[in-house]
C-alpha cells in the first residue's frame, strides 16, 4: 500500500493521520489473527491464578459473548436473508442510509456484524460506498442503544429470572427442523445468554470488590482519559464487540470498580477500538470495503479525539441533560449512557457534511487498482458471507469471464471488438476482415479464461454446502452453466481458427465464402448478446434467443447442403469440404453455447423472467438442438 497518500483536504496534509492509523491497523487485524488466542488463554490463566472470583465476571463475558454469537446467527436464519434485502433497497439517501444503520444496530446489538454485512454488500457492488459510510454512522449511533438497556434494565432487574426461560424455550426451537423456528430459537437463546452474561458480570463484579479494589487503580487529569481510552479500545480490539466492552464498563461502574471519570475514557476507547472488527472484515474484500473499513477508522477516531478534547463541556451536558430527563445525579450508569449517546451523535453532526471530502480522501487513500483481466475480480470472503451479495459478485464474475471469453472468440475469428460492434454492416465487415490477430489463443484461453472459470467452480462449490437456500443453490448452479457454456464456445474457437486464418486472409473462392458465412453468423450473434448486455432489464427481450436457436438449426442444415452441391460441382475438394464441416460443426456448437449461456444469464433478471418462462413453454421440437447440432 502507498504511504505517500495525499490527504483529506485541498492541501493534501489534513488527516494523513488516518491513513497511517489504517495500515496499523491492518497490522494489528492480521497480528490478532495468529496470536489472539494464545495472548486470550494466557491473560485468563492469569487473572484465575490471581482471583477465583475473576472466573465469574469472565464467564460473564464469555457467556454474553456467545449469546451475541446466537443472536446474529438467529437474525441470519430467520431473516432468510431479510437484512440483506432490506439493505439493499434502503440506501438510495444518506438519511435512509443513516436510519438503516440505526435501526439494524438497535435491533441486533452488533454493530460489527452491520459492518461486516455493509463491507460485503460494497464488494459486491450493491450499495455505494456514500451509502457505506451513511450506514456506518448510522449504526455508531444504534450501539448506543445497548448501553441504556444494560444501564436503564440490565442492572435493575433481576436478569436471570427472564435468561432461563429463554433459553429453555429457544434450545428447543433450535432443533426444530424448520428454519423459521431454528432462527427464532436461536434469537431467543441469543437474548438469554446476553442477559445471564450481563447477571453473571453484574454478581462477580460485586463478589470481586470485597478482595480486590479496582478503584486503587483511578487515574484522573490528561493521563487518566489516555490510559484508560487505550486500555478501553485495547479491551474492545480483544473481544472484538464494543457492546461487550460497554456491558463490562457499565457493570464494573455500579460495582463501583472504576470511577465515574475513567469510565468515559473507557467508553471513548471502545469506540476506537471497534472498528478493527471491520478492518479485519475488509482484509479479504475489494478496495471498496477496505475503504469502507477506513471510513470507520476515521469516523471513530475524529469522534474519540473531538471527546476526549471536550470532555469537560461534555460532562457538563451530560449533567444538564440528565437532570432535564429525571436521572439521578449519582446514578452513574445511566450517565455513562447519555455520554456515549452524545458523543456519537456528535460525531454524525460533524462528519455528515463533510462526507464529500471523505469520499475523495477515501478514493485517494485507497485507489482503484487497475482491473487484472486474468484474476477473479468479484469473489472474495467477504462477499461469500451472505446470500444476496454471493449471487451479485458471482453473476458479476460470470460477466467478466463472459467478456473475456468474448474477446477471444472475436480475435479467434480474426475480427476486432469495437469494429464489429461499430459496423453498420456486419457482412460486410467480416469479409473485409483478412489480417489475421497475432496472438496467442492457447496461452490466452489459459490465462483469462481458465482462471476465472476455476475461480467460479470453487466459489459455487465452497458456497452451496451447508445450509443454503435451496433457490440461491439453483440460481448459483444455473450461473456456472452458463460459465461452462462460455468455456465450451471459447474451445470450439480454438479448433477452427487455425482453418479460419488459412482460407479468409486471402480470397481462394468458394471456401473463403463457406468461412465467412460462419464468421458472419458468429460475429451477428456476438452483436446481438452485446446488445442485450447494455439493455436495462426491463427493455431487455429474451424473444431473439429462441429465434436464434431455431434459425441455427436451419442455417446448419442448409450449410450441409451447399456444401454437397458445390462437391457436386466440383467447386470444392472432398478434402477442404471435410476440413470446413469439421470447422462447422466446431462453429455450431459455439453459436448454440453462446446462446444457452446468455439465455441462462439474461434470464435471470427479474424484467426478463416472465417472458423466458413464457417462452420455455414452446414446442421443444422446435427449439430443442443438443441432438442435431
């Protein structure tokens, strides 16, 4: 990555900070990788060697921990990909971008996986990364939702009261063989293990105060708020969830564990150190979720610092406003509550008007890559994490194999792409068209086509095991056909173009015009797919397809027959007719390959869809060519 990057403003110097904060970052993501557990392991042994009643706030953690895990995965189930949908629909504003980010926070209490689930919608190019961002803060504003149920609820009832009834009911439906009813046992398994993780942490936090007085460890002034914003991001980088972090800075401050002063750095810390749940998200996406990833960085990072610089006007709001909404002055918790709330939000009023610039910085930061026309350029992990964007980046990379393949069908046909589609005249234009394209068609089939078709297979292969939707199974299965059909039609290319080169870059009469009859009926085929492919989907007419697979079988007929006629009149050698019926039986089968392949890809739009299963009603008599051509 270039480290020379200009910056966020006009002068280029502005913010260059963030982008060096980025590439620590990534360190640090790809670090936690390898070395995150043994480090987990260790501190835990520790701290059980030093207190037992360590292991009850622990097991809190764990235990809230893995109810978020339920949670996200119980959405996941039930939503059948609901969220996705939902996402994808909703982000034509930034206001409804911002609300979604809310919204979706506030009800699955992850703000980590809205920003997984938005980093791969963005890699597979179905939000923009306006959109993206708007989301982003969105959801920084929804987490804050978490603190006051665990201040205003969690530490006021008896929580466990409710978890065990949950999870009773939820393990049961867990194991129920329909989906709908696994995701809401999920759900409530989810929400039970998140309120008996909060009761424990809540309990071992009280039991630890009688041996062990964290408050000897208060720091006040400018070193306090910068030791304990790193400690609280350091705290939230290891679980990986600021709500985590929240509940436990929440708890252990009605504990009376820490003050009141360290708690707001430690807030502000969790919000820094929440974005490295994105950061390692984007490790495996595109560049335009790695500067999705970015944009969090810089959000959080302005908002932690415009905090921690206002601390004291802050808690003076905090004061005000809690005293205008009935909080008590020495309920501290609910006071933290308000502070996060507060800050978030004002990090949204800040940075809101200044998306355009962060837009431009983030282009700049993180620039587009010159496309590698020979490498996957759409499947990737994180677009593998969820049905809706697994479709879209495999369609996606099914075109780009398409346009490769038919670039090298036109070369292999001796014909330029941008001549043939500019040709007002196509007939005329593959007659005219005699020098042969010096390149090599092997090696070439080897690197832009091979490659991708690979790729393709995997990805199809990796994402249909398990418990994917039997309907996305069928659609990504109807997509990799419609690959294999490219392949096939770039491999009978290959078998003609040599003959093709020999008898049509100079006139030897009756076999240079059999050559280009079948160059012609390719190369109009080639003009009309194009066609289709910069229609939208609702102009889009599927009608051809099917006129053309009736109209190949005709012209092979009738090829086959001027071929016998000008044996006949000893217009051609049996030699060179053997050699072109071999070439045309090559030519026909890439003619009826190409058009499966676009009938399959172009049907599966919804304005085309109708009509294609209207049209598959016909006579497959008349249609049906894999036995004849």
């Amino acid at each position: 990555m270039d480290h020379h990057r200009p910056g966020f403003g006009p002068d280029g110097g502005d913010f260059l900070f963030c982008a060096a904060w980025y590439d620590a970052a990534l360190m640090i993501g790809a670090f936690l990788k390898k070395t995150q557990l043994p480090v987990i392991l260790a501190l835990l042994v520790t701290a059980f060697w030093l207190s037992p009643d360590f292991q009850e706030i622990a097991a809190g953690v764990a235990i809230f921990l893995f109810g978020m895990l339920m949670l996200e995965d119980g959405f996941n189930r039930f939503g059948g990909g609901l969220l996705e949908r939902v996402l994808e629909k909703v982000t034509g504003s930034l206001s409804r971008a911002l609300g979604f980010g809310v919204l979706a926070t506030t009800v699955m209490q992850s703000s980590s996986l809205v920003s997984v689930i938005t980093i791969s919608f963005l890699s597979a190019g179905l939000i923009s990364l306006g959109a993206g961002i708007g989301i982003i803060f969105g959801a920084n504003i929804g987490t804050t939702t978490g603190a006051w149920l665990v201040a205003g609820f969690g530490l006021k009832v008896n929580l466990s009261a409710y978890a065990l009834p949950m999870l009773a009911f939820g393990i049961v439906l867990v194991f129920q063989p329909a989906k709908y009813l696994r995701g809401i046992g999920y759900v409530l398994a989810g929400l039970g293990f998140l309120f008996l993780g909060i009761h424990h942490m809540k309990l071992g936090f009280e039991a630890f105060k009688d041996q062990f007085d964290l408050t000897r460890f208060a720091m006040t002034g400018l070193a306090g708020l910068l030791v304990y914003t790193l400690v609280g991001a350091a705290a939230t980088v290891v679980m990986q969830s600021s709500h985590a972090t929240m509940v436990l800075i929440i708890t252990a401050l009605a504990a009376g564990q820490i003050s009141y002063e360290n708690a707001l750095a430690l807030s502000i810390g969790a919000n820094i150190g929440t974005t490295i749940t994105a950061i390692i998200g984007a490790m495996t996406a595109n560049f335009e979720g790695k500067r999705l990833a970015l944009a969090h960085l810089v959000f959080n990072l302005v908002t932690a610092g415009v905090a921690l610089v206002l601390i004291s006007p802050l808690r003076l709001a905090v004061d005000g406003l809690s005293d205008m909404i009935g909080i008590a002055a020495t309920d501290y918790a609910l006071k933290l509550a308000v502070f996060h709330t507060i800050f978030n939000t004002m990090g949204v009023v800040i940075m809101v008007p200044m998306i355009g610039k962060l837009t431009g910085f983030l282009q700049r930061a993180i620039p587009e890559q010159r496309p590698d026309v020979s490498q996957p350029r759409y499947l990737n992990e994180a677009v593998g994490a969820f049905s809706a964007t697994a479709e879209t980046a495999l369609r996606n990379e099914v075109g780009h194999l398409n346009d490769n393949a038919i670039e090298l069908i036109v070369h292999g046909l001796n014909l330029q792409r941008h001549k043939l589609y500019e040709a007002p005249d196509i007939e005329a234009y593959v007659k005219g068209a005699r020098l042969p394209q010096e390149f090599d068609i092997e090696l070439a089939y080897e690197q832009r086509v091979k490659v991708l078709y690979g790729a393709i297979l995997e990805f199809v292969n990796t994402r249909t095991a398990g418990e994917t939707p039997p309907r996305l199974v069928e659609r990504m299965y109807m997509l990799r056909e419609a690959a294999e059909r490219m392949v096939r039609a770039v491999k009978e290319i290959k078998h003609l173009r040599g003959n093709t080169a020999l008898y049509t870059s100079r006139n030897q009469g009756e076999a240079t015009a059999l050559y280009n009859t079948l160059r012609t009926e390719l190369a109009r085929i080639l003009v009309e797919i194009h066609k289709m492919d910069t229609e939208t989907s609702e102009n889009r007419s599927s009608l051809w397809l099917e006129e053309e697979r009736a109209r190949v079988k005709r012209d092979k007929s009738l090829t086959n027959q001027r071929v016998a006629k000008l044996m006949r009149k000893g217009a051609l050698s049996p030699a060179v007719a053997t050699s072109f019926l071999n070439d045309a039986s090559y030519a026909y089968r890439a003619m009826k390959d190409l058009l499966e392949a676009a009938r399959i890809y172009y049907s599966e739009t919804e304005g085309s869809m109708a009509e294609v299963e209207q049209l598959l009603t016909l006579d497959e008599d008349t249609l049906e060519l894999d036995s004849e051509v």
